[in-house]
C-alpha cells in the first residue's frame, strides 16, 4: 500500500489541507517531513497541540480534533508542480472526502488550490466567505520552509486566529 496524506476521522474541529505531499513526505511516509517545514511547529505554539508532534506522531492529531488531508494526492517535488487542471480535477473526490468525513473548518494551506477549484484568484487570508462542502473554509498561509514571505511569528499569529472562538476551530 502506498503513502496516503490523509489523517483523518469524523467530526474533526479543522482538517489541514495541503496542495499536495511533497516528494520528502511520500518518502518518508508522513506529512511536513522536511526539517525545514514549520507545520509541526506552528500548530504547537498556535496552541493546537499541547506539546510539538514530530512527523512519525501525525496521528496524535486525531486526539486534538485536527486532521490532514491535501486536495491532489499526487506527491512533487515542489507544489508549484501541480497545475490548476490538476487542481480542478481532483476536485470531485476531495469535497466528497470532505462531506464523508464532515470536519467544521477545512483549512487550506496556501491560496492556490482553494483559488483554483473555485476558480477565483482573488481570494483573501482567512475565513472565506463561502464554505467547501459543508465545511467552513479558511486560507492559511503554506507552512513551508520555501515560502519565506511569512515570518515563523506571522504564521503563528495567522495559525492563531482561526482557533479564536469566532474562528470556528479549536477546543475551547
């Protein structure tokens, strides 16, 4: 059986949803493996776990009522390896994963898949104003060691917000 990106249960309060697993993960057989993504971090100190999950501990996020799921499952190298067709094809199965799996907040991790499968590229960080199957959907700024245009901080505070009780995510 091969790598699947998919932590996932019933009822989560957020599922996290990548673009894609990069090649690193497929490798490694789980998700944010690379020592320079900031994932594992970042839901840490933005207060999703109470103590730093390694990438071998994915499932340890179930008990926190988070998930993790990507919209292509095809691992890449990069993300920017995936297209927006490859986006809008894979669009199907992934809101009926979603409608099966009925999380409150399906929050992407960068702007480009969510962009893409509504074809809208003026999407702002956030709480969309339009939900994804059922789901509440938010724009998270991508974790990723190569997307330097968020400091760890900014990430954190962007992370934060979401978990917030207007927010819709996040035991309270």
């Amino acid at each position: 059986m091969g790598y699947t990106p998919d932590i996932l249960d019933t009822g989560l309060d957020v599922v996290f949803c990548g673009i894609n697993p990069a090649s690193t993960a497929a490798a490694a057989g789980h998700n944010f493996s690379s020592p320079s993504n900031r994932f594992w971090t970042v839901l840490h100190r933005a207060g999703y776990t109470d103590v730093r999950l390694r990438p071998d501990q994915e499932q340890l996020l179930l008990t926190y009522g988070c998930g993790i799921t990507a919209v292509v499952t095809r691992p890449t190298p990069r993300a920017s390896d995936v297209t927006a067709a490859e986006f809008r094809d894979s669009a199907p199965v992934f809101e009926a994963k979603v409608r099966h799996y009925a999380p409150r907040v399906v929050a992407f991790l960068g702007k480009r898949a969510l962009a893409a499968m509504l074809s809208r590229p003026d999407l702002e960080w956030g709480r969309q104003p339009r939900g994804i199957a059922g789901a509440q959907a938010w724009v998270l700024p991508n974790p990723s060691g190569l997307n330097r245009n968020f400091t760890l901080d900014a990430l954190v505070a962007a992370y934060a917000e979401l978990r917030r009780p207007d927010g819709d995510a996040g035991r309270q």
